[in-house]
C-alpha cells in the first residue's frame, strides 16, 4: 500500500467561487499546500457549462467581480464568454490554473477524528477514456460547488411531448449546432434564463415566444455604468473599483430593504419603472405583475430593457398561460390556444444538489446535512473542518463567496495559532431552525430539505446583508464559536491506541 497525497487544503470546483477561494488561499496562507478538485475538464464552472444564447449576469461585474482583481470592460452587465475569461486570466495571474486537476471528480469524503483528516475518494476520468479511483487526505475540505446540480435540471414532463415534429431544447445542454434563425421558437420559462434567452433568440428568430405559467417581477437596469466609466476616467483603477463596488452594494442592499419592508411601494415602484419602459400598461399589467412581493423570490434584471425592446418590436411576444400538450407543430395551452413552434427551450428551471453531491461522513458514519446547523454560512455543524461556499440570493454571489473564503483563511490560521488538528462549530444553546435559503422560488422549495439549516440568531443566522457579515465575518471571535481539538491531545490519543493494538 502508499501513503495517500496529503494537502493541507482541498477545494472543490474551479469555477468563480473556487478561482477566488484559492486566490484568498495563495495570498493569506501562503505556507498551506491547495489543490482545486474539477470534476469537468474545463475551469469557470457556471459559465464554461452554460452556451445558451445571450448568456450573462444577472448582477453587475463589479460586485460579482474578485474584490482584489478590478473588473476592467466597458459591460457592468456582462455576456458569458467575458466572465469566463475574467475567470481565467485571473486564475492564470495568481498561479491558480496550475493548482486544478480536471476530469477529477469526488465521490466520497470521510473525516476521521483518530487523524483529524479528510480522506477523499475521487474518480479520475483520463483523456483515453479511462477511469480510475484514487484517494487524497486533507486537513481542511472546501466545497466551492455551488448549489446547482450540472448533471441535469429541473425537467417537467409534458404531455405529447414525443408527438412534436421540431426540437425540444434544454438551456443547460445547450446544442453547439443549432440555428434558430428564422424559426418559430417558444421559450417556456419566466425566470433569469427565459429573459436572457428571448431578446437574444429574437434577433434572428421569425419569432420568440415566452410562455410563463405566472409573471415573474423584472428590474430594467443600465448594461454599461455611466458613474463607473466617469470614476474609472477621473480615479486610479483600484480606487475606482472601490468606489464603484461600494456604490453598488450600498444601492442593492437599500433597494432590497426596500422591496422587503415596504412591499407595496416596491410592486408600485417596479411596475411603473416597466410601464415606462415597455409602454403598454396592459401587457404589464397581465405578463409583468406578479402575485408575490418583490424579492419573495429573485428579482430578473433585463439590461438596457432589452426584453422589453424586442416585445416591442415584435420579435417576441409573451403569454401567461400553461402547456396542455404538445403537438406535432407546437404547444396547445389549457386556454386552448395552440403556439406555433419549430423549436421548444424548455427554461423550466435549475435543481439543486448540496456540497456537489458528495455525502459527507464522519468516522465512516454519513451526516445527514438537514440535521446539521450552518455557522457564518460558512461551516456545518458535525463536520469538522470542512467549509461550503454559498453566495447571496439577493445580491451577486461572489460576495459572500469572498467573505467565505476569507473566513475560511482565518479560521486555517486561528487552527495554526491555537494548535488545533480539527474544530467545528457548535452552538452554546438550542436554535430554532429555519430553511438555509429564504426564497420562495419553486427551484428552491423542491430541494430545501437536502441542505443544513440557519439558526435564528447571531452567528448562525444567514443574513442577506453584506455590510453586516463583512464586519462579523473578518471581526467574530472564532474561538467562543468553534469547538477545537488540541494537536497534542490528538497526538497522545493516537500513541495510546496504537500501543494498545
């Protein structure tokens, strides 16, 4: 037998989340070995996986953006293929891209307290079409995976869906050989993809529609900053970034205090800011309004109005109704109507799949994460060094992601510090638990139970706030709130047990 590859650190996933995580690692624990676990053969994650059309954030760059690495492009809203190159050049700029080891997917993890180690079981799928097991040990594991399931999505099953003569697309698999152009194309959906997919279809499409079961709430914003472009002209670029990254947090974070405190000011609010857009009160009215409140569920950014620009032209219409069946030339709704269609995209929505579907276990017994309590939305309870990134659902994701990954760095070095082989954050009294994430959206709701839960207070309460969580995050007193296991004491244990045997 040989002795296992130890690191000090593993992270898992090389997309935005995990780039950064080792970023913040290089920079701050410059002595610890790290290792970026990917299973795909590609980095940037999210968005190397997704091609559709029109593809782009939904929160603007320089929030969503590295801290450290200042988003320099004109687009504040930008397309894919942009953000996956800010993703590699900063990945290649601070020696990341040489950490990854792709086609390395891990399938298994197991913490032992004897040791105080992951050992981590991962499936190598090498470029001859070969597969092969191996294990890695670690000291600290770090789930950068996200929470979307990249096997597959959230797929609905139409009736007669077998019966249409056209083509049946999914977002997430996206075909690199499809042409839409001057096609009949109908995009079920009214979430951030179905808003992303429409105006771009439209384009060159005969024609787009979105049919929607229900409104979904849409935010016009400026896909290009004009106070950024007159701060980046007048500032230094870092303070520029400063600036304008301060900016945007601060407005997004009123705007949704906003929404959540003053509901109906906020319904006003939007639908006049759509009126004045789209001009047609009606199709506002019926397509654009909502029964929820702003931000009960995720609110759809559409940049420079463009959706709004194609329904306006023409090239695109919308119809709030639901499929009764396919049919051989399109889709018949429940009104009756029957939609044209050469091509279907079904943008019915993502599934998610916590800590990338690894089963975590402890000792060799699995810990069932809807058991377990998040700290900081960082680390879970029963899991001893081991950390999971989850971004913000009101704002862009890297910022928490940031903050996570920092904490993380603190807590490696407060290990070091105190002597500590292992810790984990316990409560000092029962909380009352509530679902880790607070939106209503169906995509959520269907798999809230597969993930740790949020306390009710301090620590344990995963805030939307990130003015809050910056200051606790990187000022908390990390040792009232996590339990640590000496080094010594892990030492003479396993002396003892080994001279027993």
């Amino acid at each position: 037998m040989t002795t296992p590859e130890h690191l000090d650190v593993v992270i898992v996933g090389a997309g935005l989340s995990g780039v950064g995580a080792a970023c913040r690692l290089r920079t701050e624990c410059p002595d610890k070995s790290v290792a970026i676990l990917e299973a795909r053969d590609a980095m940037g994650g999210t968005w190397d996986l997704f091609r559709y059309p029109g593809i782009r954030s939904d929160s603007d760059m320089f929030t969503l953006g590295y801290p450290f690495k200042p988003w320099r492009e004109a687009q504040s809203i930008a397309d894919g293929p942009s953000i996956l190159d800010y993703i590699r050049r900063t990945a290649a700029e601070f020696g990341i891209d040489r950490l990854v080891r792709y086609r390395t997917r891990v399938v298994a993890a197991d913490f032992s307290t004897e040791t105080a180690r992951w050992t981590v079981t991962v499936r190598r799928h090498e470029e001859d079409g070969g597969v092969s097991e191996d294990v890695i040990t670690c000291d600290f594991l770090y789930s950068c995976t996200g929470y979307y399931d990249y096997a597959q999505g959230h797929d609905p099953v139409f009736p007669g869906v077998e019966s249409f003569r056209g083509e049946v697309v999914r977002p997430q698999f996206w075909p690199e050989n499809l042409d839409h152009a001057g096609k009949r194309v109908v995009v079920i959906g009214s979430g951030a993809t179905a808003v992303t997919l429409v105006p771009a279809m439209a384009a060159t499409a005969a024609h787009v529609t979105m049919l929607q079961r229900s409104p979904t709430w849409i935010g016009v914003v400026p896909g290009r900053d004009k106070l950024a472009d007159r701060a980046r002209a007048l500032l230094p670029a870092a303070a520029a970034h400063r600036l304008i990254r301060t900016k945007n947090i601060l407005f997004g974070l009123a705007f949704y205090q906003f929404c959540r405190r003053r509901p109906r000011a906020a319904r006003k609010l939007l639908t006049r800011l759509n009126t004045k857009a789209l001009r047609d009160a009606d199709t506002v009215r019926e397509h654009f309004t909502p029964t929820y409140d702003p931000w009960d569920q995720r609110l759809c950014a559409i940049p420079d109005a463009d959706l709004f620009r194609a329904l306006k032209t023409g090239r695109a219409s919308v119809v709030t109704d639901h499929v009764d069946t396919f049919t051989p030339d399109g889709v018949r709704l429940r009104s009756g109507r029957e939609l044209p269609a050469d091509i279907v995209v079904t943008a019915t929505g993502l599934r998610l799949l916590a800590l990338g579907g690894i089963a975590p276990s402890v000792d060799g017994r699995r810990v069932e994460l809807s058991e377990q309590v998040i700290w900081r939305g960082a680390m879970i309870t029963g899991l001893p060094n081991l950390a999971v990134c989850v971004g913000y659902t009101n704002a862009s994701w890297t910022l928490r992601a940031d903050l996570t990954s920092r904490l993380v760095c603190r807590v490696v070095r407060h290990m070091d510090r105190h002597g500590y082989a292992s810790v984990v954050p316990e409560p000092d009294r029962p909380l009352a638990r509530r679902p880790l994430l607070d939106l209503a959206s169906g995509y959520i709701q269907r798999a809230v139970d597969a993930f740790p839960r949020q306390g009710d207070r301090g620590p344990w309460r995963v805030r939307q706030n990130y003015v809050l969580d910056a200051v606790s995050t990187l000022r908390g007193d990390l040792g009232r709130e996590l339990v640590g296991t000496p080094r010594a004491r892990l030492s003479r244990a396993t002396t003892r047990s080994t001279t027993g045997r």
